[in-house]
C-alpha cells in the first residue's frame, strides 16, 4: 500500500538594500594617427584612475573590460585613429557614488554609465532566500496535510528550483556626463531596492487522512 504524500512549492521573496554599486568608464581619444590617440587615451586613463585613487577605499575593485583602435573616415574622407579603453568600477560605498560620477564626468573624453546596484556574489540574502522557501514549503504541507486529518510523518524529497533576482536597476543614464559645468553640482542617487526570490519543491509523507473528511 502506497504511503500518502504531499508534494508542495515553497518560495521567499526578499527586498533587501543593494550592497555594492557597478560604475563603468570609457574614455575615447581621436587623432590622426594612432600613435597620437593612443597616447591621448592613456592620458585620460591616467586621469581616471587619479579620481579612482582618490575614492580610497570606497572603490572596492577596478578591472580593464575592453580595449579598441579603430579606423575613423569623417565625412570629407580623412581618416582618423580612434583608442577606446574601458574600465569597470565597483564601489563598495554607496552614499560615494554620487560624488565618485560627477568627478568622472568632469573629465573630458570621458563618458560614464551605471550606476548598476548590486548585491554582492555570494551574499548571505540568498542563503536567507532560499531557507524561508523551505520553511514556506513545510509550513505549507502542514496546512494540506492538516485539512484533510493528516501530519507530516517523513521528509522524502527536496529540489532547489532556484533564486533569481530583479533586473539590473539604474539610478539614471549617466552615458552623456562628459563634462559637468559647475563645481558645486551634486548627485542624490538614490540606491535601488534588490529583490531575491527563492523557490524549493517539497514532498513528504504523511498520515493517512481522516476519512470523516471525504463523508458526505
């Protein structure tokens, strides 16, 4: 004789603070041979990273994401160089990233994206997610089990269906800050809420159901 089972989804959802912040920098320098534009994009880089050193310990990580020299015919036919070098840029403090943009935006030939609020890999909120989904699940087996005389009697199998969470979220475009006019302009960024969630399905066995349940 079959034991009775009960099979159930348990899922979490977690809105949570974001914990680091990606910020990604591109400076693009053109002249009409490559050896000018080259040199002009490790000026601006060096400009760059001079305002990235300056942050201190609120840039956590700062990692080379792209390099390119490429040809550039203008519309009369010249032909110019151009060198582009992209830089990603983690910051670990969040009220920083206001100020950290509008001091890479000043720089000329520099362009500036993000920035892209994050939870940092491995963090303990999915962990947390995925423990109230089971606890979701078992809270919801007692439930059936309980509507029809039964209890739970045994855990027999649990699968992790998962975690996902929200679409990257912006605080706003930033792509066009090349340069910033006054000295005194200042950013409220405000940091984007992150949602985990979390979802497990669940079977266990039970006792046999009251059968006065099914009478009449």
């Amino acid at each position: 004789m079959s034991v009775p089972q009960v099979a159930v989804r348990g899922e979490a959802r977690l809105v949570v603070d974001p914990e680091i912040a990606a910020v990604v920098v591109t400076v693009t320098a053109r002249a009409r041979d490559r050896q000018t534009a080259l040199e002009r994009c490790r000026a601006g880089q060096a400009a760059v990273t001079a305002v990235l050193d300056a942050a201190g310990a609120a840039v956590e990580a700062v990692e080379t994401a792209g390099l390119a020299v490429y040809p550039y015919r203008r519309d009369g036919g010249r032909e110019d160089s151009v060198a582009s070098l992209t830089t990603s840029v983690t910051v670990a403090r969040l009220d920083a990233v206001g100020e950290l943009v509008v001091a890479l935006g000043r720089l000329p030939d520099v362009a500036v994206s993000g920035p892209d609020w994050r939870l940092r890999p491995g963090s303990a909120v999915v962990e947390r997610a995925r423990l109230a989904a089971v606890q979701d699940a078992v809270h919801r087996a007692r439930q059936y089990a309980a509507a029809v005389g039964a209890r739970l009697t045994a855990l027999l199998e649990i699968s992790d269906v998962g975690l996902s969470g929200s679409s990257p979220r912006f605080a706003a475009p930033l792509a066009a800050m090349a340069r910033f006019g006054s000295e005194e302009l200042r950013l409220d960024l405000a940091p984007a809420p992150q949602e985990v969630l979390g979802a497990v399905e669940v079977r266990f066995a039970m006792s046999e159901p009251d059968q006065e349940v099914f009478g009449g």
